[in-house]
C-alpha cells in the first residue's frame, strides 16, 4: 500500500508497481506508463493532456477496488 495519499507527485512506476490494476486507468486516459513510467502523475497529465482532478478521482477509485479485492 502507498505510504501517502494518491496524488499528483506519485510517479505512474510507482502507481502500477503497488496497483497493477490501475494499468487499465492509465490506458484509458492515454498516460504512456512504458516510457514516460518515471513521470509524476502532475508530471503525466500535463505530458498527455489530461485533467489531473479527473485522473486523480479515477485512479483513487481503481485503487478502493483493488484495496477491497486484497
């Protein structure tokens, strides 16, 4: 589980290394996790022209479900 909150400065390795399943989150909102997996999401979202907020939300809901699933 991450230590802190999920937020903007959480790199996308970082993410999928402790929610594999938020991969489909960040496909969805077309975040390169291959190349660009060192960015912070903030980093990511401004990189791939994302609302950060929205990616925020969706990623923290992706990240109940999988807690719920442990």
């Amino acid at each position: 589980m991450i230590n802190r909150p999920i937020d903007a400065g959480i790199t996308v390795n970082e993410m999928l290394r402790v929610y594999p399943a938020t991969v489909s989150v960040l496909n969805a909102f077309g975040i390169d996790a291959c190349c660009g997996g060192a960015a912070s999401l903030g980093e990511a979202a401004r990189r791939d022209g994302v609302d950060l907020d929205e990616l925020l939300r969706a990623l923290a809901a992706a990240t109940a479900v999988e807690e719920l699933a442990r």
